[in-house]
C-alpha cells in the first residue's frame, strides 16, 4: 500500500495545517523557535520538514547547517526552492526516517512535530538517535486525543482524508517508554492546547 503523504499536494498540506480551526502550522513553528532559543543550536534537523514550515525561524537564529527530512519528493524540492537562497547549509534529504537517516553528521538539535503517528516508533527513534550527537536535544511533538473530535480535523482539502488509514495517536507515557529504549531520557515534557481545544504534548530529550 503506497503511503499517503506521497499523493497529498502540498499545497493541501499547508492550505489544510493554516486553516483557523486548525491552527497548526503557526503551533509547530512556533516551538521550533522557542527550542531554538532554549538551547542555541548551531546545526539543526527537522523530520518531516514538509515545505520548510519552521526553516524562517532558523534563518535568524545563528544556525550555521540546517538539515530537512521528508518522505515526498515534491514536499522537498519546494523546500529547496523557498530556502536554498536563505539558508547557506541548507541539507535536504528525500528519505523516510523509518528506514534510513541522512548522509550527514549528527545535529546539536533533532525536531520531529507530528511524526510518531504516521510511523513506527521503535524504527523511527532508532534512526533519530543515529542522527544526535552524545550533546544533542531531541524535540518530538504529539496530538493528543480530543472527546468527539477526528483526528484529522475535516476541512476542504478532502486529500487529508487518505491519513486516517495510516495516522494513529501515540500516548505520551509511550513515547517515553520507546524513546528510553532508544537511549534518551526526558528532559521536560509540556501540554500545548489550542484554541480550537486540540491539544498537543511536547517532549524534550537528551540522550543517555
């Protein structure tokens, strides 16, 4: 079975994830540049950077490599598009990080917003830990189930609906079992609520 995010635009994506009742987009950026503030990295690397949503909040952060991880081939090259002249380390790598993880060196900071629920975790954490040096924070952000709600909020761009066959929610107590196992410890871990009432857990790693 083809993986879904392989066939939605991205152009539906981002339209889907800027929707007021949706309001992610801002949300996932938005914590990107807070970690980036908190921990002052010098190299980056988001998983499942789609269409760089996040890279603006590198741009003026003293970022020297910036390293972007998508499993579609398009989400990626208009990444490059938008950011090759803005960001002078710009990586981007066409991969899915269930199964392979970039030619590159370890990044001070690992940022995954919104991937555990579309992969496997023990495989996915696997690889993430591959990318971070023995100093490196790794930053993953959840969806967190919400009473009589979809998971995928319904909106307009009806592509979104191939997701329900593969998105499933993972607990935070999850998360940090598997992400002990994959050699990291908890750092701080944080509820971000919405104002459509979604809410979402942001977990902060180190390894060890």
């Amino acid at each position: 079975m083809s993986n879904p995010w392989l066939s939605i635009p991205l152009a539906d994506y981002e339209g889907h994830m800027a929707l007021p009742d949706v309001g992610q987009a801002e949300m996932l950026s938005g914590e990107l540049g807070v970690l980036l503030a908190q921990y002052s990295p010098k190299s980056v690397a988001i998983a499942g950077c789609a269409g760089g949503n996040g890279f603006d909040k590198v741009i003026n952060a003293g970022i020297t490599r910036l390293i972007g991880i998508d499993i579609n081939p398009e989400y990626v090259a208009d990444a490059r598009a938008r950011y090759t002249d803005q960001i002078a380390q710009l990586e981007l790598y066409t991969l899915d990080i269930q199964t392979a993880i970039p030619d590159s060196e370890p990044a001070d900071l690992v940022y995954a917003a919104l991937l555990f629920e579309y992969v496997n975790i023990d495989d996915a954490l696997k690889n993430i830990r591959a990318m971070c040096h023995d100093s490196s924070i790794f930053a993953a952000l959840l969806q967190l189930p919400k009473a009589g709600a979809e998971a995928v909020t319904p909106s307009p761009y009806s592509s979104l609906k191939e997701l329900s066959s593969l998105m499933r929610l993972v607990s935070p107590q999850e998360l940090n079992d598997k992400a002990v196992q994959a050699g990291f410890s908890c750092l701080s871990q944080r509820i971000i609520t919405l104002n459509s009432g979604k809410r979402f857990s942001l977990h902060v790693y180190e390894p060890g």
